[in-house]
C-alpha cells in the first residue's frame, strides 16, 4: 500500500489494511517516513523537523511517522 503518509491517523489507516487484508495474507506499506529514532532520542532534531514541515506543507501532507512507529502499530494489532 502506497499511500501511507497521505493518511493523517496512522493507527486508523494500518486498522483499515488489517480489516480488509484476507486471513494469513501479507501486508506490503511503502510510504514515506522519517527515520527511526534512537534509544536516547524523544524526538527528531529541530532541523529534521523544519525540514519535514516543508516536504508536508509542500505536498499537502499530514506528519509522518518512522518506520519503527508502524513496526509498533502492527504489533498492537497481533500481526508479524
């Protein structure tokens, strides 16, 4: 699925590809993400995200999430 960083809730958007997606089937997201953060990390720098902003704003975009983020989101919903 390729469209992820066009949806603003990341939660309800991955809910939506398990509910429809067939049982024991694969689940393929390419989308857009900021980097994962590091263990010591809240947050991304000031800079990336200024940066981001301009990509979001530029393009009509809502924020992004990383790719650990949507790792977690899927693990909340009992999948692999």
């Amino acid at each position: 699925m390729e469209s992820g960083e066009h949806m603003p809730n990341k939660a309800k958007f991955v809910g939506e590809l398990v509910r429809v997606a067939a049982p024991g089937g694969t689940i393929i997201i390419v989308t857009w993400c900021h980097r994962d953060l590091r263990p010591d990390e809240k947050s991304l720098q000031p800079w990336e995200e200024n940066l981001l902003k301009k990509i979001c704003d530029s393009f009509y975009l809502p924020e992004w999430c990383s790719t650990a983020e949507y790792v977690k989101l899927l693990e909340t919903m009992s999948l692999q």
